[in-house]
C-alpha cells in the first residue's frame, strides 16, 4: 500500500478518498462520511467502487474502519 499520510479526523475527509482493504487492495473511492455531526459521532463511510462496480454504494460502519489518513481509508474484513 502507498504511504497514505498522517492519520486525520473523519470531519476533514474528501469525496474521492482511496479506500483500501487492511491488506492494502485498492476497493473503491469514499463517496460519503455517515455522521452525526452535533453530537460529533462518526458512525462510517459510503465506499463507491467505482470503476470496478459502478454505482454499487455500500455502507462501511465505523467499527470496520481501521484508520483515516491524509491519503486514505483502511478498512478491515467483514466478520
């Protein structure tokens, strides 16, 4: 996996952030952070395949994400 920065807060993540699996495969772009931003509760992220599957949005919760950087999102394996 490429050097994916300092790690960030999820409050400053960008659409189109790289999204990888904790082994380092490239899964898709972050299309959208989920959120309650009054309580500041980050609940997880809408990956976007693309180009691989288009338009198959799929909910990552909070509890599968290993890390947030600069440059990336690492998530862990379902189960």
């Amino acid at each position: 996996m490429e050097d994916l920065g300092n790690p960030i807060s999820y409050l400053v993540l960008e659409k189109g952030t790289h999204v990888y699996s904790s082994d380092g495969k490239k899964l898709g772009k972050l299309n959208k952070v989920i959120a309650d931003e009054q309580r500041d509760i980050f609940e997880g992220i809408v990956l976007d395949p693309m180009p691989i599957i288009p338009g198959d949005l799929k909910e990552i919760p909070a509890d599968r994400i290993e890390g947030i950087y600069e440059r990336g999102v690492v998530i862990a394996p379902e189960g």
